[in-house]
C-alpha cells in the first residue's frame, strides 16, 4: 500500500523546469504542509471538499451553516478556509473578494486573466484542457514573480500578493526597485507560472473533482 499522502502534497512530477522545481521546493516545504493538513479530521476533510467542490461547480461557497464552528476554526488555523463577516471568504486557492486573478473554470479551456500591478493592464491565459499548457496568451512576455514568504493569517490572500503576473519583465523591474530590501522570489515565465500552479494546487484540486465526479 502506497504511504498516505497529505493531500496538499505537490505533485512535483509536473515540475519538469528546473526553475520551476526550485521554486516548488522553496514555496513548498514540509513544515508548511504540516501545518496545513498534518492530522487532518474527518470532519475537517469533509467541511472542506464540500467548500471547495462549491466553488468549483458554482463559483461561490455555501453557506456556513451546515458546518460547525470548531471544524471551521480548524480549517482558519490551517490557513485553508476563512469566514469573514459570516460567510465564508476564501478557501485556498479561491476568494470571493475582488483579487487581481480571475480565473474562469466554467468554460474548458479555462481562461485566465491577471492584472498587471504596475499598470494594471489585463493579461488573458487561454490553457489547454490538462491546465498544464498555455494555448494563448495576450502578452506572450508576461511574468509571474513568485515571492518567497511567510504565510500570513490568509492563504488565498497571501497567494495573491505572492504571486503576482506583470505585463512585461520592464514592468516586473519597476516594482523590484520600489522594493524596501531585495525582494526573494523567483522571475518566472507563464509557461514557467502555469506549471507551478499545476504542481501545487492540481492534486487536491483533482482529488475534489474524481471524487465529486465518482
Ligand atoms: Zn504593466
């Protein structure tokens, strides 16, 4: 029998660019597994594949009545769902806040759009139906910085500031020399960007389709 595996572990097979593999390896380590899904519940497992199957069939998430309050509190500590106001806000990797990524799920192949945050022109990401290829994309020379940090009180919220595309790596320097002190992270192409994403969120992610869809 195979070892059971977090399902937050990466699947660090897609991570075929030797970049890309290095920058899973820092974003992702052990101890930041752990502390997201060592021990996890059942209940906890259960709250959070209904929240996340939610967001993936309608876009929103449900309410949060169903659930109780010490499994979501669990879920907040975990840093994977947050409920803000009585509803639930985020469940890494979605939010219902306004962020700089739309991502369109509905459609396949699914569609992409960032804004750039110096000048906050859109790029839109057409990606092949596996997710792990661009088929188009507006501005070819696009870059995604990847930021090496703590993860703060908010996964989704945390992502989003950590991973940012900019329209073009002139604009990616403007923001690198408004930076207080050398900024750590990684200068990624798209393609470079897509297959990280893949790697990190495709497994559980996937797990929630086969299993909604079995
Ligand atoms: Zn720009």
């Amino acid at each position: 029998m195979p070892p059971t595996q977090s399902p937050g572990t990466p699947d660090r097979s897609l991570a075929t660019d030797p970049k890309v593999a290095e920058a899973l390896a820092a974003l992702v380590t052990e101890a930041r597994l752990a502390s997201r899904w060592a021990g996890l519940s059942q209940a906890s497992d259960m709250a959070h594949k209904r929240i996340l199957t939610s967001f993936l069939e309608r876009g929103d998430p449900p309410g949060i009545e169903p659930f109780q309050a010490d499994v979501l509190d669990d879920l907040s500590r975990r840093d994977l769902v947050h409920v803000r106001d009585g509803k639930i806000a985020l469940a890494y990797p979605f939010a219902t806040d306004r962020t700089d990524f739309f991502v369109s799920v509905a459609g396949r192949p699914a569609l992409v759009t960032c804004l750039c945050p110096v000048c906050r022109s859109p790029t839109h990401v057409s990606l092949s139906e596996d997710g792990l290829t661009i088929k188009s994309a507006s501005k070819p020379d696009a870059r995604v910085w990847t930021g090496i940090q703590e993860v703060g009180a908010c996964a989704a919220d945390s992502q989003c500031k950590s991973m940012l595309l900019f329209c073009s790596p002139a604009h990616l320097d403007d923001r690198k020399y408004n930076q207080p002190a050398d900024p750590r992270g990684f200068d990624l192409t798209l393609q470079q960007g897509v297959q990280l994403g893949a790697a990190i969120f495709g497994p559980f992610l996937q797990r929630h389709i086969r299993e909604a869809t079995s």
